[in-house]
C-alpha cells in the first residue's frame, strides 16, 4: 500500500489508508496522517523515507500497530494546545474568544485524538449554533497542526453562519426614543442611548473614549480594534446628554471579558422587554443606508468590512426602507433626467 509523505508546521507526516486509530469512532480503514517527530530538512527527509517504507510494508502484511505513534508516546491535549499557539499569529482577542474558550472545553490531560474533539464539540456545544461552529473550527485547525485526520467537522460544525440568520423586524427610531425616555435607571438609560446613537456592540459601550464628543472611539482590544464612531441621529447624543458618562449598576465591569460584558448587556434587555440589544445596532446600519451613506463609509463606522455590511447587516432591513430611499431618490430636483424622444 503507498505512503506518501507530506509537509505541515515544517514537520513531516505519514499520509496513507490505515485502521482506524485508538478511540478512533470509524471502523473501517480511511486516509489518515501520522506524525512522524522529524523535522521537514534533507536530515528529516531520508529518516521519514524509511519509515513510510516500513510503514508499507506492515499494511502489506497486515501488521500494522499504532502503538509506536500513539501509544505511550501520545502527547497530551495541553501539549498541543501550547504548540499550535505558540505557531499561531493573530489578535489576542481572537486567540481568546475563537481558540481559548473553545480549548478550554476540552481536558488538557488527555491524549489528543479525533474522537475527543469531535466528542467535546458535539456534547459540550448546542447543534447549528455560533459555539458549535466555532468550536469546530479551532478543534479542526488543532487536530490539522498534529497530523489527525478533519475531515468529521465540516458535517460536525453545522449549518451556522451569520448570514443565515432570519430577519426579525426591527423597532423605528420613534420607538427606540420613546422605549429609551421609559428606562428609570440611570445607567441603563444611558447604555440603551449609547447603543442606539453609535450602533456600538454591546461590550464596546463599557471602554468607549468619549473625550473628544460628540465622536465616539472605540478601544482598540475590541473584536475589530479602534475605531471612531458618528452619532446617528446627532441630535440624539447632545439631547440625551450622552457625554454624561453613567455606568449600569453591574459589579467587576473592569475585570470582565468582553464575552461576560455582552452576557450582562443581553440580560439585561431581556429584563427591560423592548428589543435585543443587537437590535440597536441593526438599526444603527439601516440609518446609515436611510442618511444615504455609501456601504464602504457604513461599514467604517460599524467596524467591519463591506462585505460583512452588505451581507449580514442588510438583510435586516425591510423593502419599506429601499423604498423610501427610492423615493426620495427620484424625487430629488437634480436627479438625472431621461433623454428627450
């Protein structure tokens, strides 16, 4: 049977058709790769070329044994955690809520196999859901960086994905107003106008940079990073006062995470009963297409990509407001006229 060798992480790999692994859920034999401990160097190369031979040559015979790459020699959970991070590059923030959280699910120390991913993904996650992707995702790129085999996850992980979310009608502006002046404690009246005048996250209200109001900035250890926020509507932030910072009455807002903020944040709507908190938000981008901004300018001010606001963002607004937009559009005196028969 052929082995082929290949190359991940400078590392170099086993690839072939072997039995089923220990704790593997398969019964039948499928394409694996087994990590060999040589680096990817001329050295690496020609102990590796000898190994995939014998490796051959114990699936000819109908002996082969993963003892000698799993066995005793397996490495733990936490031991590949700490590697792949070490290899990893990118914003703390993502590290933390796209890696950690998901890592943390899982018991570092145990042997890492397939089987223990896809059994912590699908047990310790709720199916089709955000947490279910995401775990699915990091455990995916773990499992890829040690050499087991991913092909589970892409069934795993669901049919999740933001833009497949409904939409849900959203409250007017004279409703957010109105549901805003009902609010009697301070804080939270505060929170619910900063939310619906910057389209804010609900994490990103609590470390918001108001020196230099009415512009808004935003911290930079935030899902996107800094950024500076417009009011919309202006009127909003200086008739609301809005410059009169007022905390919710929440206890460790310092301490906690942006995750256990936007917890906090969702509750607490719950409790008041008007609309989600991401609801706000949502209406913060209908008001960007509403004052005719461009999708580019929008998705500036939201922090995110264009694409992500022409994606995700509008299809929570109704034909109403295209047709308004419409409207005004063609009944503005400098419009382009049609040529003359």
């Amino acid at each position: 049977m052929r082995v082929r060798l290949q190359v991940l992480n400078q590392k170099l790999y086993a690839r072939g058709t072997f039995p089923p692994a220990p704790g593997s859920t398969k019964e039948a034999p499928h394409q694996q790769r087994i990590a060999l401990g040589l680096p990817a160097n001329p050295r690496g190369l020609s102990l590796a070329e000898e190994q995939a031979k014998a490796i051959g040559v114990a699936l000819e015979a109908g002996r082969f044994d993963w003892g000698p790459y799993r066995g005793d020699r397996a490495e733990t959970v936490g031991d590949w955690v700490e590697r792949f991070k070490r290899r990893w590059r990118g914003a703390p923030i993502t590290w933390k809520t796209d890696y950690q959280q998901p890592f943390n699910k899982l018991p570092l120390d145990a042997p890492l196999t397939v089987a223990l991913l896809e059994q912590t993904a699908e047990n310790k996650t709720e199916e089709d859901s955000r947490s279910r992707l995401r775990a699915c995702n990091a455990y995916r790129q773990l499992a890829e960086f040690a050499g087991l085999p991913v092909e589970g996850f892409a069934q795993l992980k669901g049919s999740y994905s933001a833009a497949a979310v409904d939409p849900r009608s959203l409250p007017t502006d004279e409703q957010i107003a109105g549901w805003r002046g009902t609010i009697a404690e301070p804080g939270w009246r505060w929170l619910f106008g900063m939310l619906a005048t910057y389209g804010l996250r609900p994490h990103e209200v609590y470390t918001a940079d108001l020196a230099d109001f009415p512009t808004v900035r935003v911290h930079e250890d935030t899902k996107t990073g800094s950024r500076f926020v417009w009011p919309l509507y202006p009127e909003w932030s200086t008739n609301w006062e809005l410059d009169d910072v007022t905390m919710p009455p929440l206890e460790n807002i310092a301490g906690a995470s942006n995750a256990q903020l936007g917890t906090k944040t969702a509750r607490a709507f719950n409790r008041l009963g008007f609309c989600h908190a991401y609801d706000l938000r949502h209406c913060f981008a209908r008001r960007c297409l509403e004052f005719g901004y461009s999708p580019e300018f929008g998705a500036k001010l939201m922090g995110h990509s264009p694409e992500t606001h022409c994606k995700v963002y509008r299809r929570w607004i109704d034909e109403g407001t295209y047709w308004a937009i419409y409207q005004a559009g063609v009944n503005r005196g400098d419009r382009p006229q049609p040529p003359s028969c």
